[in-house]
C-alpha cells in the first residue's frame, strides 16, 4: 500500500504546514509557496489568511491588533526582504 501527501487528512497538512511556518523568518514566505505550488489541492492552503496572519506576526507582533485590516498576504510577500522586527 502506497500512500501519499495528498492522501493524508487537512488536519495533518495544517500541522506539516505550521512546522513549515516555524523556521526561519527569512525564507517563510518562499517555503510556503513552494510547498502549496507543487499541485492544486495544497494550493487551497495560499488563500486561507491564518497562514499569512501567522507570517505577519512573526514580523511584526505589534500589527495584532490590525490583522483584520491587513492584507496579510502582500504585506508578507512586500516585507519579505524587508529586516524582522
């Protein structure tokens, strides 16, 4: 029996996700486009914003309180060569 990532349930894709999310700043943004670029189905993950939101935090923890305002999603990709907080 072969299985494979696509095989596995939303739940363990969003902890595989989240471990993604938990290295360096410096290349968050990069990995986790690559990782849900790779087929359609990981791609659903680009446009759930708690991903972006957890990406803007780690860069700048005092935005929390603006998170429903932001378009996380530019902001990360924006600041991603930008120094983190």
């Amino acid at each position: 029996m072969t299985t494979v990532l696509l095989d596995l349930p939303d739940e363990l894709l969003e902890i595989i996700l989240s471990n993604l999310l938990d290295q360096s700043c410096e290349n968050d943004v990069r990995n986790f486009l690559s990782f849900t670029s790779t087929c359609r189905y990981l791609r659903k993950f680009v446009h759930d914003e708690k991903y972006w939101q957890i990406m803007v935090l780690r860069r700048d923890s005092s935005l929390k309180s603006l998170l429903s305002y932001l378009n996380c999603s530019k902001y990360c990709q924006q600041s991603k060569n930008q120094p983190i907080k």
